[in-house]
C-alpha cells in the first residue's frame, strides 16, 4: 500500500512540474503581453479568463448514459467540440450524469489570466505596463519551484476554477 502512494505521489510532482512549466511557458510567450495590453484592465483578464474556460476549441461534453438505473455497462457520449455549445457543455455539467472536460491549454491560460488579474488588484501594482507585469509573472512562478508551494497555488485555483464553473453553468 505505501509503495502505490509512493508511485502515487510521484505521479502527481511530476504533473505539478508539468503545470508549472506550462504556466511559465504561456506567461513569457509574447501573445500574453498582447493581451494584457488590450484594454479592460482587471475585468478585462477575468473576462479571457473565464472565456478561456468555456472555448469551444476545448470544450467537450460528455454524458454518462443510466448504467445506475438500468444495471447495464455504461457508456460515455462524446460530442465534438464543434457540435457543442457552451449551452449544451451547461446542461451535460449538471448534477451526476454530466460532466464537461476542458482542455490543458485553456486551463494554463485561464491560471494566468487570473493570476495577473490577482496582482493587478494588489495597489503596488497599478502602475505596472503589461511588459512589466509579465516580467513579474515570470519572476514569480520562477521563485515557486518548491513543489509545496507550487501544490498550494494549483489547489487554490483549481478550486477557484470549480467554483467559478458551477457559478458559470
């Protein structure tokens, strides 16, 4: 038992790592200054945030079909993401039966976006250009390689992200 958490546990730093990778890697790309240079300010990144988490080039929905209530093996509905729409990915997110699968990109990109509009809200950073608040980004997830802080910053915007989704849909 002890050697399964230990694989376990393993399993999950290097997913941290990966995340954490990920995150810098989208943060220090050119394409995040442009937009944090669009206007908007706070409200702006909490908007591609939350965009970002419900984009139909991510959004998959899947629907577990009654195996509960018939006894039958059960069966997963894939609809392509073209076919759903943010409607649709609201009805199958609901309750047990439903649940909606969002792509790794668009969460990376939604934990930046809203990280930066986390440090925007902070006064001492008001004053910052878009350049300087990726600088500060950069910096930041760089000074978190210690994979306990790293878990605590995933958990807090995993949970965020849940709650966000539950409001959303």
């Amino acid at each position: 038992m002890e050697a399964g958490a230990q694989v376990a546990n393993e399993l999950y730093t290097e997913l941290e790592e990966e995340v954490y990778n990920e995150l810098e890697q989208f943060v220090a790309d050119p394409a995040f200054v442009a937009a944090l240079e669009k206007p908007g300010g706070k409200e702006g990144l909490l908007a591609r945030w939350t965009k970002g988490l419900g984009s139909q080039s991510s959004l998959r929905r899947r629907t577990h079909l009654g195996a509960a209530n018939t006894g039958q093996a059960s069966a997963s509905a894939v609809t392509d993401a073209n076919e759903a729409s943010s409607e649709e990915a609201g009805e199958g997110g609901q309750g047990e039966e439903g649940w909606v699968t969002v792509d790794k990109k668009d969460a990376v990109a939604s934990m930046a976006y809203y990280i930066a509009a986390c440090i925007i809200d902070l006064p001492e950073a008001q004053s910052l250009s878009p350049k300087q608040l990726q600088a500060a980004l950069v910096d930041a997830l760089r000074m978190y390689q210690n994979p306990w802080l790293m878990r605590a910053l995933i958990t807090a915007l995993w949970a965020v992200s849940r709650i966000s989704m539950r409001i959303l849909l």
